[in-house]
C-alpha cells in the first residue's frame, strides 16, 4: 500500500508519497492520474483537478517525495453575441 496526500488550490496540485519503504521508484504524470511505479508493482493515483503532466517540480527528502503540479484549466470560448 502507498501512503500518500492531494492538496490542490487554484493554481496547483501538490502531492506527497511515503517512498521511504521502497527500494525503486518511479513516477509518471498524465493530465488526470498518476501512475508509481515501485519496486515490483504500481498504483494508479487519481487527481481531483487535471494537472500539466511537464509542469512537474519533484524532491525527495528523508523518504518523502513532494510533487508540485500546475492545474489544467479548460476554458470555454466566448461566443461573440450577434
């Protein structure tokens, strides 16, 4: 099991993963989940909010990783009033 933690406000997504019990680790962004790949298995995160998977700023510290993520906002085009 990944012990982990999603905040999110209205400009990033920020994540925090216990890897201290892991050997390898691995972790791929995509715009709506994350997938940790650790050392023989994976988990599949799923975000509240769709992120910029390239927008990433990882550390690890004392067996802590935190990621930062910047939000993904879709925005409607304004229709021009005839």
């Amino acid at each position: 099991m990944v012990d982990y933690e999603i905040t999110y406000d209205a400009k990033h997504v920020y994540l925090t993963i216990d890897v201290s019990k892991f050997k390898r680790y691995h972790l791929i962004p995509y715009s709506n989940y994350i997938v940790l790949y650790y050392d023989n298995s994976y988990t599949r995160i799923n975000l509240p909010v769709k992120i910029i998977p390239s927008s990433a700023k990882i550390t690890v510290k004392n067996g802590v990783l935190d990621a930062i993520f910047t939000r993904s906002h879709s925005f409607l085009p304004i229709s021009k009033l005839l």
